[in-house]
C-alpha cells in the first residue's frame, strides 16, 4: 500500500460475488470469491480478491487485499495523461483520455475501477476476456503505465515544455 493514503477515506466497491467449488472425496467444498475494489477518489485505486464460506469474511478478506495492491493515477484536468493498453493474461483494455464533460465511457468492471480512482472522463474498450478480476487487473496495468510530462521530461533529462512543444508538433 502507498504510504501517502488515508485509510478511513478509502471507498469501496464489490465488482464479482462468485460460488466457486473444490470437489473432494467427501462431496462439494462449496466457497464465495469475492473481487472488490477500493479507492479513494484522489489518484489512488487498488483491486483485491477474497475467498470464503461467508460472503461478509470473503468481502473484508478482498478490502485487505486491495488496500495492499494500490497503485497511484496520474490525473490531469479529471483524465488520463495519454492513450494506453493494459493487459493482465487475456485481458486488454484500452484507456484513452477524453474531454471534459464526456464521462466514464466504460463497461462495469473498468468504470468501477476508473470512478473509484477519481477520473471523471474517461474512454475505454475491453480487449480479450472479460472475466471481471481479470478485466480489473488490466486496468491497474494500464494505470501502471501512465507517465506525466513531467515524468517524461525528467527521465529523458529535458524541461516540460519541450516535451508538451513536440507532441503539439506531431498533433
């Protein structure tokens, strides 16, 4: 988890509840995964899974986890800073910054994921799978990959405007 994030203010959303079954000599071992996501509305998103016999155990376990797996959004004027693919196994998506006004442009999985990481405009298309932790873990990757200008500018060791004065160029 990133040190910077207030715990009490994190919100969170449960995406999948699914029945899941481990056949064993005696019968059924029947159990509950649960996939949540939790946020905090500022830059800050993390998914986690949870497995149980109760549900209402499987959820808290799914909390713990995802406030363990929290990844930081670079958010510029309530979008993302460039167009990116992120994939975890079958899973792709595609995250595209969009104006303001426009929305979250996303399926439920994505959308969850986005408005709990504070984006208000976003557009999205899911690639491959759509098994739901799948689909969440992609969009994290996606988020993993966001640079800002300034990140850019710093790491090829150039001012900010020259990067922002190249890719105006190109547009």
């Amino acid at each position: 988890m990133k040190p910077d994030v207030n715990t009490e203010q994190l919100s969170n959303e449960v995406i999948e509840i699914r029945r899941v079954g481990k056949v064993t000599k005696g019968g059924k071992r029947l159990r509950f995964r649960v996939v949540v996501v939790v946020g905090d509305g500022a830059g800050h998103v993390g998914v986690g899974m949870g497995k149980s016999i109760e549900i209402p155990q499987a959820i808290q376990q799914a909390i713990r986890d995802a406030t363990k797996h929290m990844v930081e959004v670079p958010i510029t004027g309530g979008t993302i800073p460039h167009e990116v693919i992120g994939q975890f196994k079958a899973a792709q998506v595609l995250l595209k910054p969009a104006y303001p006004g426009t929305g979250i442009i996303a399926g439920r999985t994505v959308g969850a994921v986005c408005r709990l990481a504070g984006i208000q405009d976003i557009l999205t298309k899911a690639l491959g799978s759509t098994n739901p932790l799948n689909l969440a873990r992609a969009t994290l990757e996606g988020f993993k990959r966001l640079e800002t200008p300034e990140q850019v500018a710093a790491r090829r060791g150039k001012k900010p405007e020259d990067i922002l004065e190249v890719e105006g160029a190109k547009a």
